[in-house]
C-alpha cells in the first residue's frame, strides 16, 4: 500500500487570537484527502496495514448517520481494495454522508438503537465465522488508531508551547500524548471534549497511552453536546472562514478554536507563545448544519 498525503503546518493569522501576542499555527490534516478527512486517515491507517497483512477482504465498522469516520472508512476502503460494511445507529435515513458512502460501494445496515449497543451481537448476526471481515471499533478507537495520530507530532516542523485538539473517543488525543511524552517535549496538551458527560473520555485516552503523562481535558466547550450548537459558536465559525479561508466544523474543530481563543484571552500563555491547533478534518459534519448557517445571514 502506498500513502500519498499532505498536511501543511501553516501560521494563521486570526485577530481574536493573534492580538493577544501569541502565534497560532495549524496542522491541516483537513488537507489529507476530501473524504479520508483528518485524524480519521490517521486512524485507519495501521487498521488497514493490519488488515491488508491478514489477507482481510472486508473492512466493518459502526457509526452514526453523519460519522466522519463510516465516511472515510468507505473511501479508503474502495481506495486500498476492502470491500466495506457499516451499522448505522438508528431507523433508515438518507442524508449526503450516507450517499456518499454508498457511492464508495459501502454496504449499510441500519440498525435500532437499541440493538445498536450490543455491537458484539450485532456483528455476529452478520459474519460470526466469516474470517475474511475485520473489525474496526466504532470511531475507529484503539491501539492502531493512536499509533496512527502519533505521526501527527512526529511530522511537526516546529516546536510549540501548547497543543489543542478534539476528542471524541479520545484516540487521537492519546496517541498525539503518546508522541510527546515518548519525544520528551514541554509541550502543554490540551484536549477539547465535545462530549457532554465525557465522565468515561479520561479512561479511554488514558487506556491508550504507552506511559503516563500530564494532560488537560476541557470538558465546558460542548455547547450543550455532542454536534449541538448555537448562534455564538456558528457565527465565530463563519469569522473564521471569512478572515482565514479555513473552514472548521461545528462538531469538533470550532468549538476547539473556540476554546483556544477563550484560553488565550484568559492570558494562560505568555505574548510570544506558539500554540498549534490540529485541524482534524470532518468539514461533513457541517453538511448536517448548513440551513442553521443561514440564520446568521437574515
Ligand atoms: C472524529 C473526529 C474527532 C474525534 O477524534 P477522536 O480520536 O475520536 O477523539 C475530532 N475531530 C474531528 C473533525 C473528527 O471527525
């Protein structure tokens, strides 16, 4: 297999940010692939390598109807040769990310919600013997998925002072820990949970990490929950694009920025400081918000 992808490490110049004497720059890993988007490349990464040594035909995992991770599952499948399959949480539904999937030739299989938690049951009923299936965990989480988003770090050209990303599982989290704590670095790692009720996010990015290592976990930037929003958060998304071309998502990478912005006027980092956001991709998630966008243009 041959991996062929860029991800700039590029300074933004954002005022609310900038003015207050730091230096912002971004790990455009939003860049890797339109659809393989962001920390979602590197998640599969090493799945893939394992499953393509295994002689695996069929790639499987779970998600929900707007995963970025089912999304980029089905395009890297159909890239690298895996035929794929994903349970979708929740009755049928059509929505551009599900189509998309489709056109990658991803088979989907809608499932109820409540069969939906019991994953185990849920993929035996379909390939219990079938030994050409590999199995990816929902959101991709695990040790590959980490050892995947480590290469985020090791790609880096600068040093920084502090490093903000998203977390949902927690995998690329761990594995960007993983990578500082094994590289020795000061570098302060600050997590942005868009969860609500994240009480179980520490555990999973702790079960992840190869050595202990400090961290902060920012548990109040969710906006009510998970893919919640509201006025305030969409309209410093919209600032965003407009001042920068950089597109964030309201999911995950807006209220990230968002926390950034809300640390750096709280003055915790010194003028002079260089902080490094991961841009971890999923611009789709937008997809299922755009027509709230447009109450901000009445
Ligand atoms: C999936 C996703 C995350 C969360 O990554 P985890 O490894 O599950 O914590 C963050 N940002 C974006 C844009 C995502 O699509």
């Amino acid at each position: 297999m041959e991996f062929n992808f860029y991800s700039p490490e590029e300074e933004i110049n954002f005022a609310p940010i900038t003015s207050h004497g730091v230096r912002l720059f971004m790990k455009r890993d939003d860049l890797i692939h339109p659809f393989i988007s962001g920390n979602k490349w590197r998640k599969l990464k090493y799945n893939l390598i394992h499953a393509s040594v295994a002689q695996k035909k069929r790639l499987v995992s779970f998600g929900g109807a707007y995963s970025n991770h089912i999304l980029a599952l089905a395009a890297a499948g159909a890239k690298f040769g895996f035929k794929t399959t994903a349970f979708i949480r929740g009755e049928e539904v059509s929505n551009p990310v599900l189509e998309f999937c489709k056109l990658f030739g991803m088979r989907l299989i809608f499932v109820s919600r409540d069969a939906y938690r019991d994953k185990q049951n849920c993929f035996n009923h379909y390939f219990e013997g079938d030994d050409e299936v590999f199995f990816i965990d929902e959101g991709g989480y695990g040790q590959a998925a980490a050892q995947g988003c480590r290469e985020i770090i090791d790609e880096l050209n600068h040093t920084y002072d502090a490093i903000f990303c998203a977390a949902g599982t927690g995998a690329t989290a761990a594995g960007i820990i993983n990578a500082l704590a094994e590289k020795n670095l000061a570098t302060k790692m600050n997590v942005i949970s868009a969860l609500k009720g994240d009480g179980f996010l520490k555990a999973e990015i702790d079960r992840l990490l190869v050595k202990p290592h400090t961290y902060e976990l920012f548990s109040q930037y969710h906006f009510g929950g998970y893919a919640k929003t509201n006025a305030e958060l969409l309209q410093f998304i919209q600032r965003f694009a407009t001042e920068t071309g950089v597109l964030l998502d309201p999911v995950y990478t807006g209220k990230t920025l968002f926390a950034i912005q809300d640390y750096v006027s709280n003055g915790y980092l010194e003028p002079g400081s260089k902080i490094l956001m991961v841009h971890t991709g999923g611009l789709f998630g937008i997809l299922g918000m755009l027509d709230r966008f447009k109450d901000l243009y009445r």
